[in-house]
C-alpha cells in the first residue's frame, strides 16, 4: 500500500524521440514483473512522453520501484528524455506542474533521495515549480452562474423596453 509524501522524478535515459512507455514497460517487465492493477509493468506511477502525454501506469494506491526507501511513500513520474544531454520539453514541465497541483506534494528528484544517483540530469527543480491553476467550479456552481447570467440578460432587455415604453408615452 502507498501512502505518498512526496513526488519522485525520474527520466529515461534515452535519446529515443518515438513514444518511450512501451520500451519501458518491456524492460521493467523483465527486470520487476510488477503489473500494475492498470494492465502496465511500469514501476512508476505516470509516464510523460515529450509531447506532455501523460500516462497513468500505476494506481496511486499501489507500491512502485523507482526509489529505493521511498517506494510505499511516493509518487514515480518518470519523463521520456536524457537530460543528461537535453532539457525537459515544455509540455513534459507542464504535466509535471500539473501532478503537483493534483497531489499537494513536494517535488523531489530521484538522486535528492537515492545516493548515487544522477536521475534526472543536471536539470533545476525550479523549472517544474507549478503552474498557477485557475479554481475549477463545481458543475452545480457554473449553472447557478449561467442561470445568473441569463436573468440579468432578461432584466437588461426589460429595461430597454420599459425605457422604450416610456419614451413612447412621454413623447409629445
């Protein structure tokens, strides 16, 4: 059972510009043989390819293999790319900010909690800081504002008549 605390970042090591999931879901097929309850063998929990897709590849409930100490206790992202040698897209931070503003938690790359390791690249945390999100309404409060709107539509046009109405009558 995960109880996540924090977000782990991770890449793919690969320069590879197709889709990358499927690569890795062969390879950690072999190397784990941990499907996940989503159908995938992927041991993290999102996968984002450099065109921003994002692919949930593990419930958020379910253990991962991805930070060793810190598997029951996070979230995986992994990103397709070296960034040993390239910087994130701008779609893949994007879906990153996107997943911290979704969990509310803090952002950790895979070397700041496993020693010996580079994961992702040399790249600042300060590039997936995330995005300010617009408050999303529930559907009950934007009928209730399109309800509003529609009435004060309706007082507008009753206006304009009623001043129609009393240039009429008023007019000598």
């Amino acid at each position: 059972m995960n109880k996540a605390e924090i977000i782990v970042l991770h890449h793919t090591l690969s320069d590879f510009q197709g889709d990358q999931i499927y690569m890795v879901n062969n390879y950690h097929k072999e190397q784990f043989e941990m499907k996940s309850q989503l159908g995938w063998w992927v041991t993290y929990h999102w996968f984002i390819e450099r065109t921003g897709k994002m692919t949930q590849v593990r419930g958020d409930h379910e253990e991962g293999a991805h930070a060793i100490g810190w598997n029951s206790k996070s979230i995986g992202i992994c990103l397709a790319g070296d960034f040993n040698k390239e910087l994130p897209t701008k779609e893949q931070i994007e879906a990153v900010g996107a997943l911290i503003v979704r969990y509310k938690l803090p952002l950790k790359f895979h070397r700041d909690v496993q020693l010996y390791r580079t994961c992702p690249g040399p790249i600042n945390k300060s590039l997936f800081d995330a995005p300010p999100v617009l408050p999303v309404l529930p559907d009950e409060e934007v009928k209730k504002a399109e309800n509003i709107k529609k009435q004060i539509s309706l007082l507008s046009e009753l206006v304009l008549r009623l001043k129609l109405l009393v240039a009429l009558f008023t007019k000598k």
